[in-house]
C-alpha cells in the first residue's frame, strides 16, 4: 500500500500528546521508532506507547551515557556508537 493511504492512520495515533524523536519509513512501511535520549536509561513512556500501537518491527532508545545496553520486550535500548555501528543504512 502506498504511503499516503496509510499515513492517515499513522497520524491519528501521533496526534495524541506523546511522541518520539524518529519515525523510520521505507517504502510507505514504517520500520521503525527510535526515541534518543542523553542518560536516562529508562525506557521512555511515549516509545512503549507507540511501539505498542504501531507495531513496528523495530523500537530502540539510543542513550548517549549509557552504562549496559538491554532489551525489554519489543524494545532495544543502546548506546549511539553501537546502534550506527550495526546499522546497514536505512537507505540499503
């Protein structure tokens, strides 16, 4: 399906007060959420909501003083140089 038929449905679910940093698209398919965060570890309240509703294939939170990544559920969270060192490109 095309973007523009399912950004409607993408955007009721965003217009509510919460948010995350990044939504990833590829090929009209949402791909992932990231929420970014300088040393809170704990996952943010907005990315579990989204990730819950959304369905992404992939959730992380990216903390820049990270002590030990880990993953609750869905969810990943990492420190950025790990993230992007791992990361094939979002345009492959």
């Amino acid at each position: 399906m095309h973007l523009f038929h399912r950004l409607p449905n993408y955007l009721n679910i965003l217009q509510s007060c919460r948010e995350v940093d990044l939504a990833i698209f590829k090929e009209g398919e949402l791909i992932e959420l990231i929420e970014s965060k300088y040393a809170d570890e704990n996952i943010a309240r907005s990315l579990v909501y989204y990730a819950q509703r959304l369905n992404p294939p992939k959730a992380t939170q990216i903390v820049a003083k990270l002590k030990r990544p880990y993953d609750r559920g869905r969810i990943q969270v990492i420190d950025p140089i790990s993230y992007f060192s791992t990361q094939p490109g979002w345009w492959s």
